[in-house]
C-alpha cells in the first residue's frame, strides 16, 4: 500500500495577493509530488482587472512563467456583461445583448453567427426564432410556437407556454401541463436522417415534411407539489415512485406493457443526515452504507443477497486523508489470491502531489492485458475466476505547470506488461494529443478547430462538430463506417447512428427518450434487431436497465431481463446482478476510466453492458458521453473546451482536476466531490460560471420538474447578482455592480420573495453560520440551529402555497423566457425531489465552501420549492455582506442597496452577525482564515 505522509504537504500554502481594491491579481500555490523533496515549486496565477473591477485577463503558472500571454482576455461593457472573449483553449466569442438585456447576437469561435429574434413590444417578447449564419448560408434552426388562451389550451394549462419547439433534432411537443409547471403530456418526433434542421418556411405544414412519422409521447402523473409518481414512456411501459413522510424516494415499481407490475426497490432506510444507510432492491439483494461519524464520508458499502447474508457479493471500503481524496479502496468480498510468487490483494491505493492530483496508484488487473486504446478487452469468462487471472500493476501519473496531463507509465512486472502513455501539450495552449499522432507541440493545433475541438481522435478517426460545438461524427479513413449523433436545443443527445460499409450496410441506432432507450440493428432493409432499453430512474444507488426484446433476442438472454448495476464511490458500474441477484458481470478500472478487470459469467451478456465509468455510456469509438462533453479515458482528456469556461480553473480540458479518485464530473461542465466534508465550492462556482456562458435565452420543453414559477424568478435574481461573484468581487465591487440593478432584485426589494419573512424569523440561521465555519466538522453542524432552522422549514412549507407563489411572480417575460441551462437545471431538480433529508440542507453542503456556497447548495438539494425559493433568498442576502464580514460593513451595505435587500432582512442579519462576532470576538475569522475560507 502506498500510504498517506502528510510530509508531501509541509510548507505548501496556497496565497492570494490583493491590490488595495481587494480584488485578488495573483495566487500563489506551491508544488511538490514526493514527500522527502526539500523544496516545493511556485506556482503562479495571474489576474488583472480593469477600472470597474471587471477581471479583463487571467494568466496560469506555465504561460506566466514563460511570459506567453495570457490564458483568457475578456471586454466588458459598462453593466459588467461579456461582450468578446477571446480563449486560447476555446477561441474568440462574441456576445451583443440587446436594450432588454437578451442575447440577440453571438458569434462564436469558429465563426458561426447566431442571431435570437423575439416578439415584439406590445407582447412578453418571447424567443421565437434562432437563426445560424455558417459560411454565409443562413438556416432557421429553431423555432418556438406559443400556446394563445383558447379554452382547449387553458383547459390542459397550456396559456402562455412553448408548445411546439422545431429544434436541430426534431419537434418537442408540450400537450400538457399541471398546476404547478410539472409536464403532463410530451412528445418527442425526430427529423429525418437525411435532412437538417432549417424552418425557413412560414408554413408549419413544410417544416413537418422534414420529420419522422414516428411521434414518441411520454406522459407523468405527479403529486401536488409536482413529485413524480409515475410515469409512462413512449412504449408503454410504467414506472411507478413512493415515497416517505420526509419526501425521500421509499420504493419504485416497473410494469412492462401488458404484463404484471415488479418491485425494483423494496425500501430505503435513511439518516438524519439524509444519506442511504440501507436499501433493498427487487432481487432480493440488500446494500448497507456506513459512514465516518465525524465528517459523515461514505467508509463502506456493502452489497449482500437477504438469503446469503454471511457471504457480501461486494464489501467496498474507503479510506481518507485528512483533507478528503481517497487513498485507498478495498474490497473485503473478494479472496486475495497469490500467482508468480506475488500476492494479490484486492485493493488500490492512491497517492497525491499538494496539488492534490493523482501521482500513483495500485492496484491489480487482469493478466495479460495489454495496452488498452479504444477497445474494451475481451472479459473473463465464466464466473468464477481463478487465480491466475489477476496481477499487481502500478500506475504514475505526470503534469505539466498548467494542470495538463503528460505521461502515464503502467507497470505489472508479473505479467511483462509494462508501458507509457505520453501526451503532447501545444506550446501555446492547453490543447493535447497522445504522442502517437504527434510529438511536436507545434502541430498539435493542427489536430484542433479554431473552437478548441479535436479533430482526429487516433490514427485514421476523423472527428467532425456543428456549428454549436456537438460531436457530430466519428468516422474512419476509407469509408469503412461511421458513428453519428443527433442533438436537441438543451444540447443533450438524442439519437446515435453506427454505420459499417459492410456488403449488408449495417446500422445500429440508439433513440433516446425519458426512460426509455430505442436499440435496433438493421443489416440492408431487413432489421434483425428490435430492444428496447427501460432505464429506470430511481432505484436508489444502483442503476436498473431492463432489456426487452420485439425481435431478434439472444438464445442465451431471459427476455426482459432486469440488470442490476451497483457502483462504486464515483458512480463507476461495477457489479452486475440479475433478478434472481445472481451476478452478470464484474468490473474495476483505473483512475481515470480504463478498464482494469472485466468478468463476466458469458460473451453475450457482456456484450450488452452500456454504463461504465463515472455511470455513463460508452460507445463504439471508445468515448464516454457525459452530456455537454465527450471523454477520452486512454488519454485522461476532454475532446472539448469547457462549456461552462473556468470553474474549474483556466485549463479547459482537465478531467476533474486531475483527480479522479476524488471527483466526478456528472455533465461535462464541473468538477464534484464525492466525499462529504472535502473541501470544494463546486455548486456555487458552476451556478457564478453557467451565469456568464449562458447562451441565449431560450424557453425550452425539459423533462418533468418539481421547481415552482417562483423558484425559477428567485433562481434567475440569484445568478444575476452572483454574476458580480465571478469575478471575484468584495464589498467595494458590489457598489459598481449592483447599484441600479434593480431589474435584477425587484420581487427581493421590500420582502416580496415569500419566505422572507420566514427567513427574518429565522434568522438565528446566519449566527450559526459562524458556528458553522469555526465547527471544522458537518457531524458538529448537525447539531447546530442552521440544520434545524432548514429542515423544519422545508417541512412546514413555510406555509406557503403555489397560489401565493404565483401572486407574487406574475405572468410575463421573466416565466415565459428561460434558458436552456436552466431547463436543465429544473429536469435535474426533478431527479431530487424528495431525494434528501432536512438535514441534509446543510450536511450535504461542501464543507470548507463560503457560506453563500453552503446556502446556495442547500437550496438546489431542498426538497420542496418553498425551502428553495428562502434559502436562496438568504444565501443572495448572505453573498451581498460578502463572507464574514464585519457587521458594520453589512450594515452599511444593506442600508445603501435597499434594492437588492430589504432594509429589515439586512438589520436581522446585521443583529445576528454582531452578536456571533461578540460571543467568539475574533475567533470565528481566524478559524476561517486558518480552513481557508476566505482570503
């Protein structure tokens, strides 16, 4: 085992250096990756701002030190947004917004000009076209479709609503709606595969010609605050949710269309942390998670058959270092075994550099493997292996000075396989290749567009993207086939099309629904396969996918099998069961998602396991599709920018800050811990970025929500106001920003928000926040009013009712008009619903983020839209004191922007804060200072 020495991390601070504005123009970290190295390498970053405050360019270690300008230059206009900004990972954009503040024009790296056009004046000035200018042909690639207030339209809640949306893969159709904005009724219909997305016509009836016959309708029954209970997909098939009195997810049910209903989970037993202590699925098998008392990290997770209880077909246990990343992984159901005078114990080991990124690991593999690229290796089979399938293997990893990985050398003595991966890094940006295309950095950008988007994946791939930065096609030299894909206005994938020149042409075709995958082979005109893939949305930790066959089923499949898939710590599908809880198939992996043991019980079985690494599909080319982005595990890359920019640093293609052990990445956009209690300030960095990369805005039909009209207002005040936060902003900042911002707070001015009076109630909240941060624990903060304060107004409603909500949010621009990362973010809520304890508002926060992030993660995990819509209130109250300040300067704020606070909210505030400050007198800051909770 490797081990965890603290040594590696002695004299290592990181340090902010503020000019007399406060505004932060260098950091300064210091590197050293063995713990016995005497001196440690300085890193620094750079940032300058202009006369407003605004950061204009930001600089990393390795372009800083070879004086090779800067990673990022931005132009402002004088309301602080974005106008041109020019990336040397992701190139120039340009964005112009018109006097309403709505993005009308946009021109992005590779030169594509979009233009949004809305209604007019004398109506709500909706989106109703998006046009896409590409080498002067102009195509109308969107167009949006309103309800009017017929009776029939009212009748289904229609009034006012997109409810035709002609988008780059089809038409969504909205047939209906509830009370509270949970869709009803919606159907998804496919353009065809020879023809593009252009509405140029101003006749509806040419644009449905472009479509498919087949209409996929997918209908929901929810409760009254809009939890989803069932739901029926395209096909038929019903899925079926309960839950406890808490809101969190009890039990579900699948009923295959014309046949009898099956339990998929039997129960869940939560904490008061509102963290999984027990479930029990359909197959008759229990997993147990137990977790550290003190910081509440998952230490182990035990799977087990309720008949063979003495006998965990996994038992996964987890060890920390003090800080949170994993050092070492065991899984005490797997026997140690000894092949070639070396033991094999089943465990990994990682150790990290005072970066924190991943510099080792241990573990063991499958003998013989090889060097794997793109291909899967062939699994073991049958179950169960024997001793001589597994060897140990060690595996180092290499960065250069901006974060890009360079080298992985993999070593297994034992089985002679032994071999590097290098990487060749561009000398003018953060753009790399595998060395196998080329070893000079100076070509490397000829392997990307001018959008930062890979263009040849191995030798012979060739990889073409649309016009908005989508993978469009990985083919191969020779025309010997092709792998396409399709994408909707949200930018999700909807359809994927593998094509083999073959004598017989074969395609496979993946369509993709809510809950429901479509998966046919056709060799010519005759289609010898026919599945269809039920996905099940809630089944506690694991995922369940159930195979049904219309034709062409394996002599060696039951038809309708349910697979049982139970991941690792970073979502990772590692063990397989039956219904029966009889094991498919078993895989481990190496950081950063190759495949290190693969065993299945035969061929054919593991030929249809789809999720692998992280939980999300991998495809033919050896890519997994995360959503927003495509990865490449071989190389430990993104084949892409960052979409959402630089939350997760000025590197746009590190793969979860090159520690993947520790982190996740769940769309493609931002980096995740999935240790409770380790540091991180992910949620409120990605909602301060997704505010400033936001595209236009466009009203989208997304997937059933529990969010509320209100929470979608007091989501849209919130990222306006913590726009100011992306660049770093204190107090002084603030008055630059938000004074005459008042479009932007208006139903926060005079307490209009419900709940605020709540908050003022409350209040003792704030207090606590100090408590929070000198506590140094979540166990501590559980205890704490904070927790109780949250989760008892969670529950009570804060006897609010849709009806009050929708008083005060009044129909108009700011509900009809939302953008597409927002939809996302409300399909997302819907997954939550219910999904967390009340005490898990707080325990669930990254410890060590400010409390603005706290508060802000709180509200996104709240389980109904009334906690929601107060603890964002109170976390944009929060931010606007900045991060545990004086009560004096909250005063003063709050009394100078009335606007954005109102004056009793900010006295409450002020009141808590001087009397936390007086009790601990001085304390509080430094215990902040010394977590590093603020500069």
């Amino acid at each position: 085992m490797i081990g965890y020495n603290s040594a590696i991390n002695r004299n290592t601070p990181s340090v902010n250096v503020l000019d007399n504005r406060g505004l932060n123009v260098r950091t300064l970290e210091y590197l050293r990756t063995q713990a016995d190295e005497e001196n440690s390498s300085e890193l620094i970053t750079r940032y300058e701002f202009n006369t407003q405050g605004f950061q204009v360019k930001s600089t990393d270690p390795r372009r800083y030190k070879n004086q090779n300008g800067s990673n990022f230059t931005r132009v402002f206009n004088l309301a602080g947004n974005t106008l041109r900004e020019e990336s040397i990972d992701a190139g120039r954009t340009i964005t112009l917004n018109d006097i309403e503040g709505r993005p009308v024009l946009s021109i992005n790296a590779i030169g594509v000009r979009q233009t949004n056009h809305y209604e007019d004046n004398t109506l709500p000035g909706r989106l109703l076209t998006v046009t896409e200018l590409v080498q002067e042909n102009e195509k109308i690639t969107e167009r949006l479709i309103w309800a009017s207030h017929s009776d029939a339209e009212k009748n289904q809640n229609l009034a006012g609503q997109c409810v035709r949306h002609y988008d780059t893969a089809g038409l969504v159709q909205l047939e209906s709606l509830s009370l509270t904005g949970t869709i009803l009724s919606q159907s998804r219909q496919l353009i065809a595969d020879d023809q593009e997305a252009d509405w140029r016509s101003d006749d509806e009836n040419n644009w449905r010609t472009k479509l498919n016959d087949n209409i996929f309708t997918t209908q929901n029954k929810t409760d009254a605050i809009g939890a989803l209970l069932t739901q029926i997909d395209a096909k038929g098939n019903v899925q079926r949710l309960s839950y406890d009195v808490a809101g969190q997810l009890k039990g579900s049910w699948l009923t295959l269309k014309g046949q009898s209903e099956k339990v998929i989970v039997q129960s869940l037993t939560w904490s008061a942390a509102g963290q999984k202590l027990r479930e029990e699925h359909g197959n008759g098998v229990i997993t147990e998670y137990t977790y550290e008392p003190e910081t509440l990290r998952l230490i182990n997770i035990t799977t087990r058959r309720t008949q063979d209880s003495a006998k965990p077909l996994q038992d996964l246990r987890y060890e920390y270092d003090p800080v949170g990343n994993v050092i070492s992984i065991r899984n005490d159901a797997e026997a140690t075994r000894f092949w070639r005078n070396q033991k094999v114990v089943p465990e990994n080991a990682y150790a990290y550099d005072s970066l924190y990124q991943l510099i080792k690991a241990t573990g063991r593999e499958i003998a013989n493997l090889g060097q794997q690229g793109n291909q899967l290796p062939s699994p073991v089979t049958p179950l169960p292996t024997d001793d001589n399938t597994y060897t140990n293997y060690t595996r180092t990893y290499s960065y250069d000075d901006s974060g890009n990985l360079t080298q992985i050398r993999h070593s297994a003595p034992a089985s002679n396989n032994s071999y590097t991966t290098d990487m060749t890094i561009s000398n003018r940006n953060n753009r790399g290749v595998l060395s196998t295309l080329t070893k000079d950095p100076n070509l490397v950008d000829t392997f990307f567009d001018a959008g930062g988007h890979q263009t040849s994946l191995l030798s012979g791939q060739s990889l073409n993207w649309t016009s908005r930065g989508e993978l469009q096609q990985v083919s191969q030299n020779g025309n010997t086939g092709s792998e396409w894909y399709r994408y909707g206005s949200d930018g999700m994938r909807v359809l994927k099309v593998n094509e083999q020149q073959t004598a017989n042409a074969m395609q496979r075709r993946v369509t993709y629904l809510p809950g429901l995958e479509l998966r046919t082979t056709q060799n010519g005109a005759n289609i010898t396969e026919d599945l269809q893939v039920i996905t099940v949305g809630k089944a506690g930790r694991a995922q369940v996918r159930v195979l049904h066959w219309e034709k062409g089923q394996p002599a060696s499949i039951d038809n309708n099998q349910v697979r049982y898939s139970y991941d690792n710590l970073t979502d990772s599908s590692e063990l397989e069961l039956d219904m029966h809880g009889e094991i498919i198939s078993w895989e481990e992996y190496y950081p950063y998602g190759g495949t290190a043991v693969w065993a299945a019980r035969n061929q054919i079985e593991a030929g249809y396991k789809t999720i692998r690494y992280s939980g999300k599909e991998r495809d033919a080319t050896g890519l997994y599709y995360y959503g927003y982005r495509y990865y490449q595990p071989w190389a430990g890359r993104w084949l892409s920018a960052d979409p959402a920019g630089t939350v997760d640093g000025l590197n746009l293609y590190r793969m979860v800050r090159n520690n993947p052990m520790t982190g996740i990445d769940e769309d493609g956009r931002i980096f995740k811990t999935v240790a409770t209690g380790a540091l991180g300030v992910g949620g409120v960095a990605y909602e301060l970025y997704k505010h400033r990369n936001q595209q236009a805005e466009r009203p989208q039909i997304s997937s059933p929500t529990s969010e509320s009209y209100g929470d979608q207002q007091i989501s849209k005040i919130t990222q306006k106001a913590s726009t100011l936060k992306a660049n770093y902003d204190p107090i002084k900042q603030m008055a630059h920003n938000i004074t005459g911002r008042k479009e932007a707070a208006e139903h926060l001015a005079h307490g209009q928000v419900p709940g605020v009076q709540a908050i003022k109630e409350g209040a003792s909240l704030v207090a606590t926040a100090g408590e929070f941060a000198a506590a140094g624990n979540v166990g501590e903060l559980n205890k704490t009013e904070l927790t109780k304060a949250a989760g008892t107004d969670a529950i009570n409603n804060f006897s609010l009712t849709f009806a009050g909500i929708k008083k005060v949010f009044k129909a108009g621009t700011a509900t009809a008009t939302v953008t597409p990362e927002k939809l996302e973010e409300l399909q997302k809520a819907s997954d939550d619903l219910k999904e967390v304890a009340t005490d898990t508002l707080i325990t669930g926060a990254s410890l060590g983020a400010t409390v603005g992030a706290t508060l802000d993660t709180a509200a996104a995990i709240a389980p109904h839209p009334a906690a929601k819509i107060a603890l964002k209130g109170l976390s944009l109250a929060w931010k606007v004191t900045g991060v545990v300040h004086t009560a004096e300067e909250l005063g003063e704020l709050a009394e100078k922007h009335k606007d954005l606070v109102s004056n009793e909210l900010g006295q409450e505030l002020k009141r808590e804060i001087t009397e936390a400050n007086q009790i601990r007198k001085g304390t509080i800051l430094s215990k902040v200072r010394e977590h590093g909770l603020i500069r």
